[in-house]
C-alpha cells in the first residue's frame, strides 16, 4: 500500500503569491515524522521541513509552513512569497518511529513540480 | 562536514558490465539509505542499513543488485550484470536513526548511471 500521496500532477504559481502543495499520508503508527524535500532542476535533494507526530503546532522554516491535520493524515507544504528560484520538484516522505526491528525507513511520495511565474 | 559523498558522478558502462557505486554517509549518522531515481518510477527506496547492518532490502529489483555497508563510513551498491534498465538516478543518503526532529535524512549529489 502506498505511504505517502501526492496527486497534484503539477502546479503552477505567480511569484510573490503562496502555493499549497498536497501530501496525504497512512500509518497505523502513532509516532512519526513527516518531511518534505525539494529537488531542482539541478538534481539535488534539499531538505525543507520536519513535523513530529505529536509536535502541537505546525512546523515552520522561514517561507515553508506545513500545514498538518493528523486527524486528516495529511501534511500540506505551504511556500509563501513564491519566488523564481522555488521552481522545482517537492517530495512529501515519512518516517515511523524505529519497532524493535530497528527499522525506520523514509519513504517519499512521488513528487510534485511547481513551476514558479515571473 | 562535507556532507554524503557519492562516487562516480556519472557512469556509462555497456550492458552485461558489473558496475560499483560508492557512498561515504556524514560521520556520526548511523542510518544509511540507497535510492533509485526514475522518470517512471520516482524515488524508490533500494535498501536501509541502521549500524552497518542491512534492515530493509526489499526494495532491491532482484539479485543483481548488492550492497554492503563494512563500515560506518562507507557503503557500496553493485550491479551484476549490468542491463539497461538499470539507468536511473542512484541516491545515497544517511541521517541520524529514528523519527524525531534532528533525523532527517542528507543526500548525497548522485550516480547518474547509463547502462548503454
């Protein structure tokens, strides 16, 4: 079953305004963290954000908020003030907290890219 | 620190060759990733090693594919034989174990493979 879900095949946004990219995720666990990532044109992967599973209030990273309804199981990332340079691909991914087994994977959605309009 | 190191940046190797991608994670994480990046397929997750010690290789596509971690500053992921769908982006990345804030994971900049 897939984790972590990103729908929103693109998206597009004048600079300056703000942009919600979706992620929805499933977990039967009650611990775990939510990420996301951006990936420009260039290839790297920038981590962005973090939110706790039991964090109260919604994480924030200077023009990166993350808007997160856990009841919803979702973890929308919110770009404010867009500029050019936001133009890329963004990746929703989580991790549950270590089992026993000690395993506690990342596991990304399949991504979104925003294309930023001067 | 100089962050995740990948070696080679970029392979070309002809179909049938066994091919080596190397990683050195960030000294002091303990959890260390391999990904595979595709157009069709995104951003798949090869195999997990926590301590040096494979947890989760069920990602890995078939035999072909190995990786070792002998130690915790180095990890290397083989293809034997080489085919051509094989090509694709190779991540490594590694962060501290566990779930908290703090345990994000770092990428390396990538092994973008061509299997001709």
């Amino acid at each position: 079953a897939q984790k972590i879900t990103q729908t929103q095949p693109g998206m597009f946004v004048q600079e300056k305004e703000a942009v919600t990219l979706d992620c929805t995720y499933d977990t039967s666990d009650q611990s775990y963290g939510l990420f996301w990532y951006k990936q420009p044109s260039s290839g790297e992967m920038i981590f962005l954000i973090y939110q706790g599973s039991y964090d109260e209030q919604n994480a924030t990273e200077g023009r990166y908020s993350l808007n997160f309804q856990k009841a919803r199981k979702s973890a929308n990332l919110v770009i404010s003030a867009s500029q050019l340079g936001d133009s890329a691909m963004y990746f929703c991914a989580m991790r549950e907290a270590p089992s026993t087994g000690a395993n506690s994977k990342l596991t990304f959605g399949k991504g979104i890219t925003l294309s930023v309009r001067p | 620190d100089a962050g995740v190191i990948q070696s080679p940046r970029h392979e070309v190797t002809e179909m049938g060759q066994e091919v080596t991608l190397r990683c050195k994670p960030i000294s002091g994480h303990n959890s260390l990733f391999w990904y595979r990046q595709t157009m069709m397929r995104g951003l798949e997750l090869l195999i997990y090693f926590n301590n040096n010690v494979p947890i989760d290789d069920s990602g890995m596509p078939e035999d072909r594919f190995s990786a070792k971690m002998p130690n915790a500053s180095f990890s290397t992921l083989k293809i034997q034989p080489s085919e051509p769908r094989d090509s694709a982006v190779y991540f490594c990345a590694s962060s501290y174990r566990g779930w908290g804030s703090g345990t994000e994971a770092f990428f390396g900049q990538g092994t973008r493979l061509t299997v001709v």
